[in-house]
C-alpha cells in the first residue's frame, strides 16, 4: 500500500471520529505544497467544552488504534483540553474550544494551503 493511501486511510479514520462525537467546523489542510510546513496535512476541529474535547481526541485516538493498528507520536493539551493536539507525524490533528479556535484563528496561518471543509 502507498504511503498516499495510508495517509488518506488515517484521514478518513480521524474525519470519522470527529463525527461520530459530534466535532464542528471541520477543516482539512493539505500542506505538502507549502515549503517547511510541519506536517503534510491538518485536520482542525471544534468541541464545545473540554468535555467534547477530550472525547474528540480520545475517539480519535481509539479509531486509528483499532482499525488502522496505529498510535500517535505525540499527544499535547490533554490536562486542561482547551486546545488538544494529536500528531500522527504527517497528519497533525486540532482539536479547539471554540472560542480559543478564534482567539488564534490557525486557519489564517495557513492561507495558502488547500482546505477542505467537511459539511457537519
């Protein structure tokens, strides 16, 4: 399988979590033609209390593990989930609070990638 395919797989799989807990605002970044960008690919989504949150990144997290055999390199933000971080290394996933996600408005950092909204 293609490392393409096994990236498209992971997506899918987080995509899936998100909305099997409800995630809003779904937005995903292709950023393999942007120069020195941290990962190829970001997926950012909102919760709406730290509750949500952490049930975003736990769902994900339990998604990639039991279908794809796959676990993050790094999680952040876990403690007080106003803004969580899951990183599967070519695929950085946001987890925010609403208003923190506007407070930093990340879309705006990434102006020139591709983005893909994911109707709710």
């Amino acid at each position: 399988m293609s490392n393409t395919t096994e990236k498209q797989q992971l997506i899918d799989k987080i995509v899936e979590a998100i909305q099997d807990v409800k995630g809003e605002d779904v937005m995903i970044f292709d950023l393999t033609k942007i120069e020195n960008s941290v990962a190829e690919t970001f997926i950012i989504c909102s919760g709406n209390s730290n509750t949500q949150v952490s049930a975003l990144a736990g769902a994900i997290e339990k998604k990639v593990r039991n279908d794809l055999k796959d676990r993050p390199w790094h999680v952040e933000g876990t403690e007080n989930a106003m803004w969580v971080l899951v990183d599967y290394v070519t695929v950085v996933v946001h987890i925010f609070q609403k208003q923190v996600r506007e407070y930093y408005d990340i879309e705006e950092l990434w102006g020139d990638a591709v983005i893909t909204k994911i109707e709710d």
